[in-house]
C-alpha cells in the first residue's frame, strides 16, 4: 500500500541514503553506508508506507541485498541484547 503519493523518489519514500541505495539495488553504497556510525540507525528508520531498507531491496528484487541488510539488523539487535545483559 503506497500512502507516500505517486513519487517514489520523493523523501518520505526514500527518508535516508540507506533506503535510496536499497531501493535501486546499489550494493556497494549500501555496504559502505552500513559501515558509518549511525547506520543502525537509518537501518531502523520506516519509510511513510512503513517499509525499511530491507524491505525496498525485497520489493525491488534484490535478493542478496535483502540479505546483507538483514544480516546487519540481526548483528545490531544481538550487540544490544549483549550490551543490556552486560548491565
């Protein structure tokens, strides 16, 4: 369900570089973006219609993309569970 309006390049559709490189498949970029230091955080943002990086790369057919960034949601969820454990 589309509720950001008929531009798909507008930014409530693509919120973050994240989202944008999902979206068309931009794997190299997506890689090096998960790099930065706020990554988890952009990893985390919906875009208006609720969708995540993750699921753009999916609607777009990305296969492995989809996989990279579920891989880094995993290792980001796992890091903070260690650390609330740790306190």
């Amino acid at each position: 369900m589309n509720v950001c309006g008929p531009d798909e390049n507008s930014a409530l559709y693509l919120p973050t570089a994240l989202h944008l490189a999902a979206r068309y498949g931009l794997r190299e970029l997506t890689t090096r973006l998960l790099d930065l230091p706020d990554a988890r955080y952009a990893s985390a943002v919906p875009n208006c219609d609720g969708q995540y990086p993750e699921d753009l790369a999916r609607v777009a057919q990305r296969g492995s993309l989809v996989a990279v960034l579920e891989n880094f949601r995993e290792v980001v969820s796992l890091i903070l569970l260690i650390r609330l454990i740790r306190r």
